[in-house]
C-alpha cells in the first residue's frame, strides 16, 4: 500500500486475532468510510464487515503473516487459547466437525482409529494431544508486526485510539473521527469479547485443582478450552479417567475425582480410564 492508494490494503494476522476489527476500525475512522457507523455482530466480530463488498473495494486479507503486508497483526504470549476458540466460535459458530475438519480433514477416521470412538469424550483426548503444538505453530511471535492483540485490550483507554490512527497516517490515509468516537466504539466491542483471557481463566482453574482443595466451577465454554484443561492436567503429570466423559466436569472437585498420576496406575488404557 503506498500513500496514493493505488492498491489494495494488504493485512494479515493469525486465525481469531482480531483482524477483521482492526481492518474495520482502519475503514471507518479514516477517509475510505463516509460516516463512523461501526458493526460487531451478536458473536462479537467483525465478519460481517469482513464479508462485505466494501472490505473486498479496499483490503485484500489473509493469514500468512507475510512481512510485505501492509497491516501485520501478532499474537500476544499466553493469549493462543483466547484466538484459537475465537476462530472457533465467531467462524464456525461452535460448529465442531466444521472447524476440526478444516485443521484435519480426516480428523473422523483418526478419531475412531485411535479410541474406537466418535464420541465427544474420544475427540476432546485426541483435541487434548495435538494442541500445543498447534499453538506454537499458529501463534508465534512476530517482530515485525504493527500491533499485537494485547494493545487491543490495554487498560490504558489512549493506546487503541492513537494505534489506529498511527496506523491510518502510515497508510497514507486522513483521519476522519474523533477520539471520543473511537474510545467509545472500542470500550463496546472490548465488552462484547468473551474469550478473551480465557487461557488465562482456565490456567487459574487448573492450579487451583492441583494446589488447592477449593471447590470452584470450571470456567470451559467450549470442547477446546475443555482440551486445554486436560492436556495442561497432563503436563502436571495427571490424567483425566475420560472413558464415556462426554459431559465435562462443572466443578474442580468432580474433575478431582476422576484426576490420576499416570505413574500410580500403570495399567490404565484408554478404553477404561484413558
């Protein structure tokens, strides 16, 4: 993107971090949009804006993180189950086989193959598995980037408006809203982003498990953040007696009760305790 706006806006970011706000803010508070007006969807998104003809007129997206974009949105460290559950539920609408089989296509057969199952308690351990690895793979961070997702919710109500309005400067753009307008349209869709800090819930509930005899509920929204839990238990050297657990736990001390050192119980398998 150059200043004469002969192309057009090239931005890129990870899967649920936010691009489509950040592409949209650019839009309405600068030249390109003719009045403010901004739209979140009852997920909380951007994507209709995102699905629009006017996105399609100025910006081209993508998730390659290509360091010639011209807008570069990084993840935040600690962050990676926040976006990969907003992808989740703000694209797929908590669709499961959708979204599991746009990362595995054959995600069924490896599923039954490995647990002789197609149960949801067999594809939240297979879920449980894989998951760290995708989040190093798809959230890495990014020295290059023009922002990173946790200046979107920084306390200090100044950062966002002056990130953006760097952003449409460096575009060549002017600015066309005022701060006031800004700050209030984002203290609105900040309030609307549920899953943010949900990694960060989840962790609490799991040392809270481990270290604690509190009863307190479990703050899982989704089958993901459920496999969040399961393989974090894992790396503290618990697992979960999962066989036929197709309702998680509500509770740390219902999923305490199901919690075994592996090296206690050598002979358990998967089709007992898992």
């Amino acid at each position: 993107m150059t200043p004469s706006q002969t192309s057009k806006i090239h931005v890129t970011w990870p899967p649920g971090c936010y691009g489509s706000y950040v592409m949209q803010s650019v839009y309405a508070y600068s030249n390109l949009g003719s009045d403010h007006k901004f739209i979140i969807d009852q997920t909380g998104s951007s994507h209709t804006f995102r699905k629009s003809e006017t996105r399609r007129k100025y910006f081209v997206i993508d998730h390659a993180m290509s360091d010639n974009a011209d807008i570069i949105i990084s993840s935040a460290a600690g962050h990676e189950l926040d976006y990969f559950v907003n992808q989740f539920m703000k694209e797929e609408l908590n669709n499961v086989p959708a979204y599991l089989t746009g990362l595995f296509p054959d995600f069924k057969f490896q599923i039954s193959e490995q647990w002789n199952s197609n149960e949801d308690w067999a594809a939240r351990e297979w879920i449980s598995f894989w998951l760290p690895d995708c989040f190093a793979a798809a959230y890495p961070n990014n020295i290059n980037a023009d922002l990173t997702t946790a200046q979107l919710f920084d306390i200090n109500e100044d950062i966002f408006p002056e990130l953006i309005i760097g952003l449409i400067k460096k575009l060549g753009l002017s600015v066309n809203a005022d701060i006031d307008i800004i700050k209030t349209n984002h203290a609105d869709w900040q309030k609307q982003q549920r899953y943010h800090n949900l990694q960060k819930r989840c962790d609490k509930w799991i040392s809270e498990i481990i270290n604690t005899h509190e009863d307190t509920p479990s703050p899982c929204i989704t089958i993901l953040d459920e496999a969040y839990v399961q393989s974090r238990l894992r790396e503290h050297g618990y697992e979960i007696r999962c066989f036929e657990l197709n309702v998680f736990p509500k509770t740390s001390n219902k999923l305490r009760s199901l919690l075994y050192k592996e090296t206690q119980d050598d002979t358990a398998t998967k089709t007992k305790d898992c």
